[in-house]
C-alpha cells in the first residue's frame, strides 16, 4: 500500500464531512417557496410576504450556486493531487493548467474509474460548468450548460425571481436547487469511492 493509494480515501471522506457538516446544513436553514405568487396585493403585509418570498427563493439559488462553486475548487484540487500521483500529464499545458475536463477523464482512465456508470461523469461535468457560470458569469459555459443540462435554465417566475436591476445577463437565470447540489457531492463521493481500490470501499454513499 503507498500513500497514492489512500488518497481517494481521504479526499471521500474530507468531501463527505464538508457536505454533511456544512454544505447539507447550509442548504437545509434555507427556506424556499414552491410557488411565488404574484398579481395585486390586497394589504401591504401580504405584498411584503410576496417580497420576502421572492428573496428567500433568490437567495437558496445563489447559496446553492456557491455550495456547487465549493464542491468543484475542492474536487479539481483533489483531483489534481490524484492525477499528478498516478502521473497524469498533457504535454500541451503546464502542470495544474490542464482543461479540467480533458484531465478528468484522462484521470478516470489511468485509475480505472468508469465515468459512464450511472450519472457520475454527467453529474461532475455538469457541477464544473455551473461553478463556471456562476464564478465568471456570461461566457463559454452558459452554452456548453444550456446543452449539457438544460434543466438548469428552466426559468420560471413561479418559482425564481431575478433580483438584479433588468439585464441581459442569460448567468443570472441559471436556476440550482438543494437538491442538485446534494447530486453533486453525490457524485463526487462516487468517483472517490470507484477510485479507491482498497478493502471496503464506500462506493455508493447515502445521498445524491
């Protein structure tokens, strides 16, 4: 056994202790509204209600973004780690410079991780291009999302409400709910998990 060996191991169990001690938590203290209500108010403390409403369903979906923004920075470093100890390399780049998604698979090959069992590969692809999204806003991603995943963009004024001053800005309708971020570490803890070739590996953990 060598430490390269442990690794997946570790990064599992440093992942799973993110999202259950802070990222799950996070989510769940945050109160969302199936359905907001909109038309003529008949008191200003039901259009206050109405308002809040809105903010509170604003607010889960930027936290969710940012919960995915941090399960991706520590997934693509322990990744790198990962990759760098199985030697890994793209000769075009410089060392932590590699297109993360090319890395990813060339990682999942050399450690004998098959991306295509159940949603793994779909999954983390698709958490690296909204960490993309929400960290840069409009650019490449936005329509690499919108094909990978074009649930993400199912803006619906029912249920989310842009609080931004009137804007082009198609990143600002990226829609996540707790439950795909819960996906996400899902996936993350998968992958590590398959990775990890050592006796009674957590292949499957219990969320996402």
């Amino acid at each position: 056994m060598t430490q390269q060996d442990n690794l997946p191991r570790i990064f599992q169990a440093n992942t799973d202790r993110l999202f259950q001690r802070v990222i799950h938590p996070g989510l769940a203290a945050l109160p969302i509204h199936p359905v907001l209500t909109f038309g003529e108010a008949r008191s200003m403390d039901e259009f206050l209600d109405r308002a809040a409403a809105q903010v509170d369903n604003y607010t889960a979906n930027e936290a969710a973004k940012a919960f995915t923004l941090t399960l991706a920075a520590l997934f693509e470093r322990q990744l790198r780690i990962w990759g760098r100890g199985l030697g890994v390399t793209m000769t075009k780049y410089k060392a932590g410079r590699e297109p993360l998604l090319d890395y990813l698979g060339l990682c999942a090959e050399t450690g004998d991780v098959d991306l295509n069992e159940g949603p793994i590969g779909f999954n983390l692809v698709e958490m690296f291009l909204v960490a993309n999204v929400f960290r840069h806003g409009d650019g490449t991603s936005v329509g690499d999302l919108r094909n990978h995943a074009p649930g993400r963009w199912t803006y619906d004024p029912s249920r989310y409400v842009d609080l931004l001053p009137p804007n082009e800005e198609q990143s600002e309708q990226l829609l996540v709910q707790p439950g795909d971020v819960v996906r996400y570490a899902g996936a993350c803890a998968r992958f590590w998990g398959r990775a990890d070739k050592l006796p009674l590996a957590v292949k499957d953990p219990p969320y996402g």
